[in-house]
C-alpha cells in the first residue's frame, strides 16, 4: 500500500503496522484523492468518501 502524507510517500506492507497519524490529509500518491468525512462527523459509522484532493480548508 503506498500512501502521501503531506508530501511524504510511506509504503507499508500487508504485515506491518502503519506509524501512528500525524494529521493532516489522507491522499492517494497516486490517486491524488482523499479521505473526505461529511461535516468533519465524528459520529460512529459515517461514511467517509473519496473526493479530488483539492487543499481546501475542508480538506485539512
């Protein structure tokens, strides 16, 4: 799995246990989508979506 941290590329294999979060975006390196939350919810079981990396404020 390759994902881009602010900027920074991270591969992790199926067997290893990602760092903790940092903050900030989730975005694909590839992709350049994210991890969008509805109304930053923090409700048990909202969905979260994929969206077009833009940098908004909505997206930090």
């Amino acid at each position: 799995m390759l994902l881009e941290i602010r900027g920074e590329r991270e591969i992790f294999l199926h067997n290893e246990t990602p760092p903790p979060p940092s903050g900030g975006p989730i975005v694909g390196a590839d992709s350049r989508r994210c991890l969008d939350v509805p109304n930053a919810s923090q409700t048990h079981s909202t969905r979260a979506q994929l969206r077009d990396f833009s940098g908004g404020t909505k997206q930090q």
